[in-house]
C-alpha cells in the first residue's frame, strides 16, 4: 500500500502499447499519428534553436497564443497553451470536479478521460456508442442530474471516428449548464468540425486540440484549451507557469507559418487514403464505423490473425473491442503509397 489516496492505489494505469515501435523498421497505423515526417522548415527550426545556445533558459513563449487563437479564429484570451491535449483534459476536471461528483463518459473512448476522472474519485456514468445511432445523445441527456459536473464528447471519437453534430453539442451544454462540457477535437484538423466559435456563448464548453496527431509532434508535446475568456484565466492558476517546452513551440511556429505543409497531408489522406482503405472493406465485405477521423475502425471476421499477418509485414495497427466485446482492428490512415502498401497486405490476409 503507497501513502497516497487509497483509490489511486487501487487504480490502474494508462500504459499504451507503445514498446518495440520504430518507424525504420515499420509502418505506424496504431497510433493515429502523421505518418510522414514533420516538414523540412520545422526541423530546421528545432536545428537552429538548439544551435542557438539557449537551452539552458526556462521557456518563454512570446506570442504563440496569439499565433494559435488566429489559426482557431478565437480570441487570444480564449486560448490557453498545455503540455499535449492530455494535460488540458487533466487540468480541466481537476479544476471542475470534486470527489463525488458525477462525469458522464460515453465510450467507448480515449481512455485518459476515464483515467482522470478515477484519480479524482468521481463517478463514472458511460452511456454507449453504437455503430448504428452514434453517439449515444438520448442516454447522455437522460444521465444529466444534479451531481453531473462533467460530460466529454470525443469529436470525432476515439476509436470509433464517430463525429457528433454542433447541434448535439449545443443541446447538451443548454441541458447541463452547471456542468464542463468537454469537447476533445484533437482530429479537428480532419473533421473540421468544431465548437470552438461557441465558448463565448456557452461558458460551460470547454475544447481541448493538440499538435500531436496532424502536425506530427507527439514528442514535443503540445496541445491548446479554447473556451470563455473567464474560464482560460483560472486555469491559468493550475497549470504551471512552464510546463509547456521551449522546442514545442519553435516546431508549432515555424508548421503555423507553413500550413501548406499541414494541409497537404490532411488532404491526401482524407480525400485519397481514406476512400482507398473503405473501398477496399466494402468490397471484402468487412463492417466498419463510419469516421470523421484519420482511421478507420474494421471489424473482419479473423481480426487477430489479420493483426499478426500485418506485423509479420512490418505493419503496426491497433486491436480494439466494442462494448460486446467484439475485437475490430482500428487502422490510421497514412499517404497513398502507404496505404496502397497496406492494402496490398489485406489483400493476400482476407
């Protein structure tokens, strides 16, 4: 037993299957990361910060949150920097939830929403994504009380790509106003759906965005809130005034001034890799959640022979089961030549 809560104790913890993975050796479909390298001018950056002889200073971060509120179309007050997406989600039911509380987590989903919400000892009501009806609005309403301090809407859903309308969204704010309504858009880059213009109206909507899945930072570790002015400036006294690193910042700023180089690739895989990959499962006959997102979640009828059959190939997807326990492979969209080299895999699998 630590000396720490005793229901931390009995937590847990987060370990993506992250072991053994290495670009050189193969094609990273797991993770729902770009699958390019960052681009030459943001590497060059990060060469010449390092060059410059200043990483023995703290962080300074000039105007990123002005760069960043004018790529969202937000005030600069509406933005808060973090230490990936992940921090912002933990900051955010730290700072709305007390022990008891209620969060209601529609899943399945990203698993550090649930991951939080249990070092906080809340209660955890998780209404279920289908593949027919989405995302589950009527079950989530009906779950809204008194206690409910926090409700998350994946937008689009992870895993299953599910997006979930403005609308749905605004109805779900107006039903539980007393409550953070927090809108995960870490894939907004490919759904381009967002709430993001809606904080000033509706303060309880707070939405969380990384650089890590589009821009291809994982590593460095960046990620933004967007939400009411009021709500930016508390949040602002829990997180630390230097969690962000320097070399995140230099990368962002130099993809910001290069948004050709971000948007390319967002169009080859959502207008050319994606139709591929879902031609080809229509044509197998292989179920799959329609996605918002840059990966699609298959379910083929020998999911775990076909997931060794692809690392046999040196091709890395994710095993994934529904609520019924149905094992599904979730696969990330890469370029087309990659996933033509995938396909090419399937094929001689199914």
């Amino acid at each position: 037993m630590s000396v720490f809560k005793s229901h931390i104790d009995a937590m847990s913890a987060y370990k993506p299957p992250l072991d053994g993975r290495d670009p050189h050796k193969h094609l990273l479909l797991d993770f729902n990361e770009r699958t390019q390298p960052v681009a030459d001018v943001v590497r060059q950056a990060l060469i010449d910060y390092i060059n410059s002889g200043r990483l023995q200073m703290y962080p300074a971060y000039g105007d990123i949150t002005d760069k960043i509120a004018g790529y969202a179309g937000v005030a600069a007050d509406q933005v808060m920097i973090t230490n990936g997406s992940d921090q912002g989600i933990d900051l955010v039911i730290r700072a709305a939830c007390r022990e008891g509380d209620e969060a209601i987590i529609p899943g399945p989903s990203f698993a550090m929403y649930k991951q939080v919400a249990l070092v906080e000892n809340l209660t955890i009501i998780e209404p279920q994504y289908s593949r027919e009806k989405g995302f589950p609005l009527a079950e989530t309403l009906a779950a809204i009380n008194d206690k409910t301090r926090l409700i998350t809407v994946s937008n689009p859903n992870n895993p299953s790509g599910t997006l979930v309308s403005r609308d749905d969204i605004v109805t779900i704010a107006k039903a539980a106003p007393e409550a953070v309504i927090l809108v995960d858009e870490c894939y907004f880059e490919y759904a381009s759906v967002t709430v993001a213009d809606l904080v000033g109206l509706y303060p309880n909507l707070v939405v969380t965005r990384t650089f890590s899945k589009t821009w291809g930072i994982p590593s460095l570790r960046l990620g933004y809130i967007i939400a009411a002015a009021e709500n930016v400036r508390a949040l602002l006294n829990v997180r630390g005034p230097y969690d962000i690193n320097q070399l995140a910042i230099v990368a962002i700023r130099a993809a910001l001034d290069n948004l050709d180089t971000v948007e390319s690739y967002v169009d080859e895989v959502m207008q050319v890799s994606k139709p591929m990959l879902e031609a080809f499962l229509d044509a197998k006959g292989i179920d799959y959640w329609p996605s918002g997102g840059n990966y699609l979640w298959s379910f083929p009828a020998n999911p775990l022979e076909i997931n060794a059959g692809l690392l046999d190939a040196g091709i890395l997807v994710r095993p994934k089961a529904d609520s019924g326990g149905r094992m599904g492979l979730r696969i990330t969209l890469g370029d087309k030549l990659q996933t033509e080299r995938l396909l090419g895999v399937l094929d001689g699998l199914i």
